[in-house]
C-alpha cells in the first residue's frame, strides 16, 4: 500500500498544480501573500480558493490573474502554507501574476457535488449552473474582488485542469482573454477510460480518484483505503487472477459510482454524449493554446479534437496549439536529456517550451496587447522521428497528401490485392501490451506509447505487414485512418491497429538507455482499438456476422513523424490488447462489460487484402 500511495501522490503531483520540480528556497512566500476565502457561485454553492498576490501589487503596478481549477486539490490549505511553486512554469512565476487556485464542486474544500465532466447546459437560464458558469462567476469575483488587478484573466490547466480550461473557455466572460488547456478531456469515450468505447483496463486502479463522493469539506484525499492493493511487482499476474471485467468490479468496486457509470452505459448513449465538451466549443472569441504531448497515454485524443474543433467552430479565436515528444503533462518539468520510455528526443525540450512558448503566450495577451497575436505558430508540432520542432501554417498541413498503404500477405502494398492474411484469436490467451510486467502495475502505463513491439513479432494471434527498407525519408503528418475489411467466425471481435518504426540493424542513437538493443527497434509511433459492434454507430452496438465480409473503419490518432531513410515502416493487427484494455468476449452481447469467462469465444479472423491504411504525407 505504501508504493500505491507514492504512486498516488506522483500522479496527483504530475496532473495537479506542480509541473516542474519544485525550487528549494522560499521563492513564492518571500514574493506573494496568500488569501483564501470561498467564492459564491450563483446558485449559491460556495468554492474553496486560493489566491497568491504578488507584495509589489500597487495601483501604479497592476497584475493580471492566471488561474487554474482542479478537482485534485489546490494544498496545501491554510494562509500560511505555501505553494513551493505556482503557475505554469518557473518563469512565468518570476514573472509575477495574481495566481488563483481553486477546488471544483464536490471537491476537498469546495462545496456540492462532484461530478466527472460535468454536462454543459446548452441553453441556460439565470439559474443553471455548469463548470463555464463557474468559471464565469469566480472571474467576475476576482476581478472586482482583487486590488490592483489590471482586468485580465488567463486560465491553464493540466490533464483534468485542462478540462475545466477548455470548458471555462464558455464563460465568455470579458476580463478572459487567453486560455491554454493542456492534456485536456474533450470525451471520455475517446479519453482515459475508454478508446473508441472501449474499456482501457490498464485505468483499473485509477477509480477511487474519480468514483468517491466526500461527506464534508477535507483537506486531504478521503478515497485512500479504496484502492486495490499492491502484492506483486507482477502486474500481469493481478489481472490475470482478477478474471473478467465484471469480476474486478463485483469484488473492487460495487460502491464506485463512477465505475458503476462505466459498467451501465457500454454504448454512446446519452450519459455520454452529455459528457462530450467537442459540440459546444464554439463561438469561442479569445486566445486558446491548446498543448498536449505525442506520447500521452491519457489525453491524446482531447488536445487534438479540442484544437480541430475551436478551428472549426470559433473564427475569431486566436487558436493555436503545440503537439511536443511528452507522456503526460511532460512538458511541465524538465528532465536534461528528454526520453520517452527507451527513445532520446533532444536535450532540455521541456524548458524551451516554457520559455519560448508558453510564457510568450500569457505575457503577451495578459500583459501586451489582445489585438495582435503573440507571434507564435498557427502549429507548433514535434517531429517524432526527425526529432525536430516544425511548424505549420494550418493543422493538418494543407501541403500534406493522403496515401495509402494496403495490407497484402506480411506487406504493405500501394494499391489492393485480392487475398485475405488470418489469425486466431483465443480470449484466453490474448496478446499481451507490453513485456515489461512491472509497468502493469502502475497507477497508469505510458511506457507503451513508444515501447519495442518486437515481442509480438511472430505470434499466431498478430498480423504484421512491413514496407521494404526506405530508400527515402518519408514524413507522416496529420489523421490516420484504418479501413479495414475483415471477416470472423465470430459475433464480436476488436481490432488494435499499431503503427510501428522498424529501426536499422546498425542503428546507434545518440543517446540510449542500459541493456537496449536498438538495432532492429520497433519503436511503435501510434496505435488504436476499435470494437467492431461499433464501426456503423456509437450509439447502439451491432454484431457482425459470422464469415461475412465487414468494413471496420476508425481513426487512429493523429502522428507527425518522419520515417528516416534505412527504416521500414510497420502495420501489426490484433484483437487483444491485454492488460491495457479489457478483453472482448468475441461474443456478441447487449452489454460486453459484464461478460463472463463462459462467454469467450475463440475465432478465426481474415484481413482482406484490400485493407489499408491511410496516412497524410508531406512531399
């Protein structure tokens, strides 16, 4: 239990208030005085608020605000007690802003109930209340609250606090001009818990975070001894003796009202398509930067859809958005020399960012002129394979062209053939997600974003389709489609596309970590699954039809990553994905979530050669 809580605590640090590792002196209570007090909403809910002003404020030295909203707690709690860091980043904090932190309802300290992505209210009355009426109210507070102030607002936020940013967004209040969710949740179909729908098990532990309801203000987390414990550093051996789904939740985690929403709601019904922020992110009219990182395991989906969407929607948005070589809110801290799992990326990324990027931003529309943009790009996106920051005038790319890679007999062909490659697929014996057993056991994997794939090489259960050695540098640039014709001798089946970067068999990095083979690395680059009950709608699942010929079409996450000269590029297809995500019966059911071990079912599955998958690629 004592390792569960470090890493508890790590996850809390890393998507709550701190980014950065904390600086040792007393920088903050030397320069700030700290308030608290609670901010009446308007249906009369009272919100726990932290406020740090700077002890130079004056009315001929004015401030702007920078606040952020979290449902992880804003401590530590009481006047006297200091945060070691606040705001975005280091340099922003020299900066100086009246920084503002503040629990959400149902929160620690906060009044009412909590609420996971609480549903915006489309058309309000005075009387309805959702998280952008929440933020509209604690701005409208703070600014005629706080001296000195200079009447603008900016809004950052990480992960779960990236939600409430781009949420807040809505307020539409005048003193907000400029909001930069990070990480953020546009969907929980799509985010954390489920991929296209589809349970991500590898979140088994997260529940007691988001599924507790608190009795009574507290100033620290209630949930703690409603965690699954620790007993092995084998992970993979916790989920196999756990069984099925339905088994974990009957024995872990009956009373978890967000588990129990999970379980009850298998298709996008209403619950869900309430909780969907992406149709009412429009007529948005200040500065939004949008961040997230290419190896976020969490919110890959969001900042991408978030960014595509304002663009859409909100013509006089100034709309930006920054896409860097980041797990989770990695741009948040810096490590030196920046690695993902095994891969080397370059040397302090994390500081540029902050620096030249981030701060920009918040000083120059809360401390410059709205009118103008901050000079920054319309895109600011990280290579992955050419390991370089590039930038675009629109994302995707215009210049970008779509092509397609066909699946043919273990290659990958520029134009359909006619046959079909199979494989079996046993429930009971699935495909594994990593062959590093000790990344089971976290409070959620990352490593497997970038992890060597050659583990699953060669097992009956996995398709792998491989272009010959490139001759030419090949650079990936926006969506991925996979379009798949399949047919099975089952009701139900999954399909977890990857697409992976084979590496020379003389390949040397520049950096590397002990004990890594990297020649012949097949460093995957982006991956997804997709329930076949869904590939005609989201809203009610269909079976397929046992050896019928099927189309499964779905997108992958988007990639900017250049495949260098020497390299392959790699398409491997599976129907199990374990323990990342819950295993399909491959029996069609009304509610998959609760099927039993007598429901699996083994199948023989066909990918017809007329398969492909469609990239955008720049010339």
């Amino acid at each position: 239990m004592k390792n569960y809580f470090s890493m508890l605590l790590m996850f809390l640090f890393f998507v709550g208030t701190a980014q950065n590792t904390p600086p040792k002196d007393t920088y903050v209570k030397d320069n700030f005085t700290k308030q608290e007090f609670y901010i009446p909403m308007r249906d009369g809910t009272k919100l726990f608020t932290a406020v740090y002003i700077p002890k130079d404020i004056s009315n001929k030295n004015k401030y702007p605000f920078l606040m952020q909203r979290t449902c992880y707690s804003i401590a530590p709690y009481g006047e006297n007690e200091y945060k070691q860091r606040i705001g975005p980043n280091q340099f922003l904090m020299k900066e100086k802003y009246i920084f503002v932190y503040q629990d959400v309802r149902g929160r620690y300290m906060s009044e009412g109930i909590f609420t996971n992505m609480t549903p915006q209210v489309e058309r309000k009355t005075k009387k309805d209340i959702d998280e952008s009426t929440d933020t509209y109210d604690t701005v409208e507070y703070l600014v005629k609250n706080i001296k000195n102030n200079n009447g603008k607002v900016g809004q950052f936020g990480t992960s779960y606090p990236g939600f409430y940013t781009a949420v807040g967004t809505l307020a539409q209040h005048p003193a907000l001009v400029a909001s930069s969710p990070q990480a953020p949740i546009s969907d929980f179909w799509n985010d954390d818990f489920m991929h296209n729908g589809k349970f991500m098990l590898g979140y088994f532990r997260t529940f007691p975070v988001f599924g507790i309801q608190k009795t009574k203000a507290e100033n620290k987390a209630w949930y703690m001894d409603t965690f699954v414990k620790q007993t092995s550093e084998d992970g993979l051996k916790f989920y196999r003796e756990m069984g099925t789904l339905k088994d974990g939740y009957d024995k872990y985690y009956k009373d978890n009202f967000f588990m129990t929403e999970i379980m009850n709601h298998p298709n996008f019904d209403e619950f869900w398509q309430k909780r969907n922020l992406l149709p009412h992110l429009k007529n948005i009219n200040h500065a939004v930067m949008t961040v997230g990182g290419w190896f976020d395991a969490e919110d890959l989906s969001g900042p991408l859809n978030i960014y595509k969407t304002i663009e859409k929607t909100s013509p006089k948005a100034k709309n930006t958005i920054v896409m860097g070589p980041f797990s989770h809110g990695g741009w948040g801290r810096e490590e030196g020399k920046h690695f993902h799992n095994q891969i080397y990326f370059g040397d302090s990324i994390a500081t540029y960012y902050q620096k030249n990027v981030e701060t920009k931003f918040f000083n120059h529309y809360l401390k410059g002129n709205t009118k103008q943009d901050a000079g920054l790009p319309e895109a600011l996106m990280y290579d992955t394979g050419a390991k370089q920051w590039r930038e675009f005038a629109t994302y995707p790319p215009k210049e970008a062209k779509k092509v397609s890679f066909y699946l043919a007999n273990g290659t990958l062909k520029n134009a359909a053939q006619q046959g079909f490659s199979e494989y079996y697929s046993d429930p009971n014996n699935p495909v594994l997600s990593s062959d590093n057993l000790k990344d089971f056991n976290g409070f959620t994997p990352r490593n497997y974003m970038s992890e060597d794939q050659r583990f699953a090489v060669g097992r009956p259960d996995v398709l792998t389709f491989t272009t010959d050695i490139l001759t030419e540098d090949m650079t990936f640039a926006g969506e991925i489609m996979a379009k798949l014709n399949i047919a099975s001798t089952s009701t139900d089946a999954d399909f977890a596309v990857k697409l992976i970067d084979v590496y020379p068999e003389d390949f040397k990095p520049t950096e590397k970590k002990d004990g890594v083979i990297y020649g012949n690395y097949h460093q995957m680059v982006r991956s997804e699954i997709m329930p076949a009950r869904f590939r005609n709608s989201r809203e009610k699942g269909e079976a397929l039809v046992a050896d019928q010929k099927t189309a499964v079409n779905f997108r992958l996450q988007d990639v900017v990553h250049t495949f260098k000269k020497g390299h392959k590029i790699q398409i491997q297809i599976s129907s199990t994905w374990f323990p990342l995500f819950a295993i399909n019966p491959q029996k069609f059911l009304d509610n998959p979530n609760f099927a039993t071990k007598e429901d699996y079912t083994k199948a023989f599955i066909k990918v017809f050669e007329d398969s492909s998958i469609e990239v955008e690629v720049l010339k």
